[in-house]
C-alpha cells in the first residue's frame, strides 16, 4: 500500500489577538498572584467566611472536610488550627477523617491524619 500523499497546507499564522509570548513575563504572574491573594482574602475571609447562615464552627467542618477530600495538606494545616479555634474538637475532625475515608479515598484520609496528628501535638 502506498503512503499517503502529503496535503500542501499554508504556514499557520497567530491570530493578531494572541499575545506574542506564551507565558506572561515573571513580573505579571507575581501581580496576578498578589493581587488575586489579596481578592481571597477580602472575599473569602472577609465577606464569605462572616455570613451569618452558618456558625464559624460549621464553616470550619466544610472546609477541613473539602480541604481533606481534596488532598489539599498544605492549606489543611491552617485550617484545621482554625477550626480548633472555633469549636471543632480533636475527636471530631478524628470521625470526619475516618468517614471521608470511604467517600474520598484512604490515601486522602491517611494524608490528614498525619496532618492532623502533628496540629493536635503542637497545640
């Protein structure tokens, strides 16, 4: 069997709207990164985090069971510090663990253990 024929196609041009360079200079990434951190928190810490329809405490609860589920250990840290602080006690964040197990998989929950582990020591 013969190989195909090659199709003679003019060179691709970049659309005038697309910038030239692929990824913005260092100097951009690091203003969207502050800028979009300071957003966060005004937003999230601020405006979110106070609405009056859940107490801190059931804030925290979602958001240490979402950060788990997630795998998200990094930011796990500071909130589960935060969510000691509102009322959530060491044997709950302990079920909330085990049961996020069989949703969001053993190596998630085995993560925030340790997590967990090292919060509650340090305290």
């Amino acid at each position: 069997m013969p190989a195909p024929a090659r199709v003679n196609r003019p060179p691709q041009r970049r659309p005038k709207w697309l910038p030239h360079r692929r990824y913005p200079p260092a100097s951009k990434f690091a203003r969207s990164r502050q800028s979009s951190s300071s957003l966060a928190e005004k937003v999230v810490y601020g405006e979110v985090w106070e609405r009056p329809d859940l107490s801190k405490r059931d804030r925290s609860l979602i958001t240490v069971a979402t950060l788990v589920a997630l795998g998200r250990e990094r930011q796990l840290r500071g909130h589960l510090e935060r969510a000691l602080g509102n009322g959530v006690t060491k044997d709950e964040v302990g079920e909330l663990i085990t049961r996020l197990a069989f949703y969001a998989g053993w190596p998630a929950a085995m993560t925030a253990a340790l997590v967990a582990k090292d919060v509650f020591e340090a305290q």
